[in-house]
C-alpha cells in the first residue's frame, strides 16, 4: 500500500462480529455481493461478486476499461460502493474501510515510490507509515529476503522496471499483510523478470497471504488457483483454469502450409461463421470455434483445396477470452455453465 493509503500505526485490530466473520471469514478472505460503481452518472462496475479464499491466488482479467481496477479500489476502501455489500478481511466494505487499508498490501499499476531515495529510504519510509517498529532493520531484512540487498542504496528512479516492480512488492508487503491487492503488477515487464516477480507471489501464498491479481498475460493466469474474467463491469466467467476452458465449448485446428497461402485465407475465415477466432501461432494458422462439425468441415474443405494440412489442437486460455468478448450470447452460456459449480462449491464449504 502506497503512502497516500496507509494509516499508521496498528489500531483498529478487533475484527467485526456476526456471522460473516464467524462463518464466512474463516475461508473467505473476500466475500462481496452486488458491487456497483458509478462516475459522472456511467456506471463501470455492474454487480459484481467475489469470493476469494484463504491463501488463494486468484486472477481478475479483462480488457482496459473493465472495471479491474475500480473493484480493487473498492475492496481496499480507496472507493467507497455506490451498492453491494461484503466482507473484506472480515470487516465490512461499506463500514470498516479503515481496518481493512491496515491489513492490506496494494499495489498499484504505476510506480508509486519515490524516485529520488533509494530503495534502502523508501521502505523505511513505508514501514514508519505503517508504524512498524525499527523501521530501517525492517528495511534492510525485506530487502535482502527480496533480493534487493545489491541495490538498496540505488536510487529508486534509476531501476529497470523489473527490480521497480520488486521494490513495490517489497513495500506493499513490509507490515506482513493479509491480503494482497496487486493491480497488473508485471505490465512492461520482461519475461524473466515476470517469472521472479511469480515465484515470489507464490512464495507469500504457501506462507498463508490471499492474492488477487489483475493481469492481461495469459502465462499468469494459468499461475493463479482461480480466474474471474470480467468485461464492461461485468464477470463473465470464474473457475479454475481448466474448467473455464472446458465449458467455454471451443474447439480448434491448426493448419499448416505455405505462409502467403495461409496470410490470404486467415481474413477469409475471420467471416466464416464456424470459424470464431483465426491468428497465427508460430507458423500455424490457428482456428476455433464452438460448433466442432461445422468447424472440421470448413477446415477439411479449405485445406483439399488449398493443398494445406490441418490436425486438431488444444484451445488456448486466449481463445476463451476473445470469445467471451466476441459472442452476444456468453455471458448468459457461460454463467448458466458455472453457477451449478458455484452452488455446489458454497453449500460444501
């Protein structure tokens, strides 16, 4: 959590009492109903509800302008709903605010820290906000245990994106918070840097901290243990990985052949109505669609006369999201698939 929204010190410990916090709290770290957001009279968050459990990692994806970020921001209490209602940390969204900024770590899209101090300065100064005690050890350990001990005396400034982006989660995690709230924490980030930045979320979650991560790469989302893929304010789908896949329906092919033969047919299938998603992956023209019939036999026909081969392929994690976007009928498909799970999944816990 950045300067602007800590408190300090560690008041406000006494949880709220009830049955959420009895009952539901003991799993469900996030536990919120019917959240909606307006700003200048358009509302961009449409009732949303989540449920995170305890020590999850879970995915929040979408395209920009979504509503990812503003459902964070409520989550934390930085916004305030204009409806819903929940539990965050077993204090209410609506009413406890305070508490829960205490007990969260967030981070935002851009670097917050302050450029013209070193890394060593900016965590102590993050851990005296927080009013931890002997703020600069504090500092110095995080920034050993994080990697960060051969740059704590480098200007915060004059770092890669990739050691930025550690230095952010090293300070959004110096009062040992709960729950995570990390808002598209790799964006411009190299993929080697992406992979240590990952290995460290899961490092925090075996040690019990909840995640919620908002993220575009598809890589990092099949690294979460849940999904929530939401559009126009909307969730469109949630579940582990491997069911969302499974109920989107989707089939695929990948077809090979001459590039200059496969570039000319790629615009042609686009308007195919078996023929949902066609882009290339590597040098294979990659296509996938619901109906599986109708599909091979388009893809049969147009590979005998084009002298192209074609096998079937497993959909991507990406094919199930840009259908969600492209089909007018998802969201009811999608959400009538899930909800039984769901149902199932809150009478069992």
């Amino acid at each position: 959590m950045t300067a602007d929204t800590a408190a300090s010190g560690k008041e406000g410990d006494a949880r709220a009492e009830g049955p959420a916090d009895a009952a539901g709290a003991a799993e469900y770290v996030i536990d919120v109903r019917n959240l909606r957001k307006s700003f200048a009279g358009r509302e961009v968050v449409h009732g949303i509800a989540l449920k995170v459990r305890r020590g999850e990692i879970y995915g929040f994806l979408g395209p920009n302008g979504s509503g990812k970020t503003t459902t964070i921001r409520m989550l934390c209490g930085l916004l305030t709903p204009d409806a819903g209602e929940g539990h965050c940390l077993g204090y209410d969204i609506l009413r406890e605010s305070r508490q829960i900024k205490l007990h969260v770590g967030y981070m935002t899209q851009q670097f917050s820290l302050y450029a013209d101090l070193t890394v060593l300065e900016n965590l102590a100064f993050m851990a005296r906000v927080h009013g931890m005690p002997q703020p600069l050890a504090l500092a110095r350990k995080k920034a050993e245990e994080m990697g960060l001990a051969d740059r704590m005396h480098q200007l915060a400034g004059t770092l890669s994106g990739g050691w930025k982006q550690r230095l952010a989660l090293t300070a959004c995690t110096l009062h040992e918070p709960e729950l995570l709230l990390l808002d598209e924490p790799t964006a411009g980030v190299d993929p080697r840097a992406r992979r240590d930045f990952w290995n460290s979320i899961h490092a925090l979650a075996a040690k019990g901290v909840t995640v919620l991560v908002s993220t575009h790469y598809m890589d990092e989302a099949e690294r979460c243990h849940e999904l929530a893929y939401i559009y126009n304010g909307r969730i469109l789908a949630r579940g582990p990985v491997r069911r969302i896949m499974a109920e989107s329906g989707l089939f695929a092919y990948a077809v090979s052949g001459p590039q200059k033969r496969l570039e000319a047919l790629a615009e042609r299938l686009q308007k195919e109505n078996a023929v949902e998603i066609a882009t290339f992956r590597g040098e294979a023209l990659h296509l996938a669609g619901r109906d599986r019939e109708r599909l091979q036999a388009t893809v049969k026909e147009i590979c005998a006369h084009n002298d192209l081969s074609c096998q079937p392929a497993e959909p991507t994690l990406e094919d199930v999201f840009i259908h969600f976007m492209n089909t007018a009928g998802g969201r009811a498909q999608i959400t009538g698939a899930i909800a039984p799970d769901e149902k199932a999944r809150e009478a069992g816990s």
